[in-house]
C-alpha cells in the first residue's frame, strides 16, 4: 500500500511539474526614453532686488534658481499605464535669465510640467532707505505641451513676487 501511495504521489508531482512548466511567450521586452530629442522649453526668470533703480527687474542667481521639469512615461507611450514621472534635462543661465529644458517629445506631444521653488533674500523699496529681507515666491508656469522638433518659448515667464519677513 506504501509503495502505491508513493507511485501516485511521485506521478502527482511530476504531472504538477509539467502543467506548470515554462511556455514560449517572450520575455518583457527594456523600454527606453529617448532623452536625446531636439525638443525644448525655454523661458526667463526675472525677479526685483532694487525697486528703487531704473531698471528694477534682474536675474536671480543660479544657486537660488531650482526648478524640476517633470513629463509622465505614460504620455510618452501610450501603452504605459505608470503614473510615474521622470525627470527632464534643466539649466539656466544667471547672465540673462534664460532657462532651458531637454524634452524627449513625440509627434503627438508631451506634457511637461515645470515646478520653481522660491529663496530667500532682499529687497530695497521704491522709495529708496533699507532693503528688507523676506522670500521670494515664483509665479505659477503652466503646464507646455511639446512638439518633437519644436523649441516652445514660454509666453508666460517666472518672475518672483517679494513678501518682507515679518520684524522679530
């Protein structure tokens, strides 16, 4: 009785084995985003230090100026359902103000959605006497939609709105 017990249960197994084997679909397939795409977005970034000049408005410096350019991969491609975002190529040049994002855009487009943080810092009123320290605060820049092979300029540029601190 031993003996047939472990004749059906070794058959049990194997028969396990075989229905639950490797098939001939193919394996998932590594997919890429072509990060280098002559596509771009550019903008400027101004904010007032010396309200007091003739020319108020300036450029911030680099280390002030931090922004992230995101675009989800499923925009990208269609057969995606992520939500996930990736990162996009940025710089800014403090000498004119310029920014300059890298987007690996299609024929249909890509959203990209650009986030400005704000800084510290000061300004001198209009009227002339003691600059105030305070934050500066970035405008709102909207979501671009890019074209493959197009250089979006950014009608809407990102100037920086002081708020004094308030006195301690």
């Amino acid at each position: 009785m031993k003996k047939l017990f472990s004749v059906f249960a070794m058959a049990a197994l194997a028969l396990s084995f075989g229905l639950t084997s490797c098939s001939d679909e193919d394996p998932a397939e590594a997919w890429n985003v072509d990060m280098t795409a002559n596509s771009k977005i550019t903008g400027y970034v101004t904010y007032q230090p010396d309200l007091s000049a003739a020319t108020p408005t300036a450029y911030p410096k680099s280390a002030d100026v931090k922004f992230v350019a995101t675009a989800k991969y499923s925009d990208i491609n269609g057969r995606l359902t992520t939500t996930d975002a990736f990162d996009l190529t940025t710089s800014y040049d403090e000498s004119t103000g310029m920014y300059t994002i890298n987007v690996p855009a299609s024929a249909a487009g890509l959203n990209v959605a650009i986030t400005f943080s704000g800084f510290s810092g000061s300004q001198k009123p209009a009227g002339g006497g003691n600059s105030e320290k305070g934050y500066y605060t970035p405008s709102t820049v909207a979501t671009q939609n890019v074209k493959a092979g197009q250089t979006l300029v950014v009608a809407t540029n990102v100037a920086y709105t002081f708020k004094a601190a308030p006195v301690q």
